[in-house]
C-alpha cells in the first residue's frame, strides 16, 4: 500500500520528498542517545518484518505499516528508525526504490510523528486506563489514513494518470487501519501498565 516504486513520482515530488526525509531523519537522529538505540533498532525491526509481509486484497495488496505504534514510543526517533528500514527492504528485497526512498519515508514517518503528538495530547502521564487505549488506537489507525492520503497525495502530484490508482489505495488502507487501530489500542495499554516510561520518554 505504501512503497511506491521507482520510476513512478516526478522529479518536483521526489526531490521534496527527499528534502523533508532528511530534515526529519536529522532531528530524529539527534533525539537518539545511546540508552534508547536499542528500543529504536527493535521498534525499526519490527517495522521491517511487519511491512514485509503481504496479503492479498482485491486487486492489490496490503501490510501493516505499525507506524502508529512507532510515533507514541519513540517520537522523533521514528523518523530515521522508518528510514532504515525501509532502505534495507529497498536493497534487500526491491520494495520500494533508492530514488523514491525520502517520499516513502515522508509518507510513513510523518503520519508517524503527528501519531505521537496526537497520542500525547490525549493521554494523560500516568494514567494507565482505557483512556490510553483509546488514544493509542486513535493514534495508531490515525496514522494508517495519513500515510494512504499521502501516498494519494504523491501520486496526484505526478499525473493524472495515477488517480484511478487513489481509489484503490484508500480501498486497500481501510481494512489496516481497523487492525492497526486495535493492535495499537492493545499493545500501548499492555505498556501502560508495564512499562510506562517508555511512554514517557525514557530508555
């Protein structure tokens, strides 16, 4: 749903794609000491192996992207934790492409981040209720439609010819977000009580 391949986007959209990927994979990078570069390179593997996997839907395909979940636990660091992985499923596996790598990585990591602050703003520190739940599942099938509007968004940008493709990515986005939203739900309130300041930012 969310690779967009090589040889598809304009240069216009390629080229800020790339400028907003490395202005984010910088200031995540700076928000990454190395108490919390284990919990960056775990969250980025499960990313990885997540987004590899692939089921059939209609016509196209889909996969979780767990974006969501990556933006509530690391913040910032979500940014270049999605860059890489998305460059080793790029060179390992061809999904995706090097040229097209900063705007599938905006696509992602930003949906990402604005799921962090959404997260942040409706939870409150501390609270280990149903109201956690809530907002990480919020956050979590919030970033599943901000990352298809975006993948729209590029493929607009590049053509008319491409927007017969918009209705079969917002088709495809539709049943991951009901998954994300509920694994997202699931998994930060399991956080919330165990380990609650990894929700806080700390290591």
């Amino acid at each position: 749903m969310a690779h967009i391949p090589d040889g598809v986007l304009t240069m216009p959209v390629l080229l800020g794609g790339g400028a907003v990927s490395a202005a984010g994979t910088w200031m995540g990078l700076r928000q990454i000491g190395p108490e919390r570069m284990p919990q960056v390179a775990v969250l980025s593997a499960v990313f990885f192996v997540a987004s590899l996997v692939h089921l059939p839907a209609g016509l196209a395909s889909v996969h979780l992207l767990l974006n969501g979940l990556m933006g509530v636990v690391l913040g910032m660091a979500a940014y270049p934790a999605i860059m890489v992985a998305l460059l080793l499923q790029a060179v390992l596996f061809g999904f995706g492409g090097l040229a097209v790598l900063g705007v599938n990585a905006a696509n992602m990591a930003v949906p990402a981040l604005l799921a962090g602050w959404l997260f942040r703003r409706l939870r409150r520190p501390g609270d280990f209720s149903r109201r956690t739940a809530l907002a990480a599942g919020s956050a979590g099938g919030g970033a599943v439609a901000a990352t298809a509007l975006l993948v729209a968004g590029s493929l607009a940008l590049s053509g008319q010819d491409f927007l017969p493709a918009l209705t079969v990515v917002a088709a495809t986005a539709a049943p991951v977000m009901v998954v994300e939203t509920v694994f997202t739900a699931a998994a930060i309130g399991l956080l919330a009580r165990v380990r609650p300041e990894l929700l806080d930012g700390q290591p």
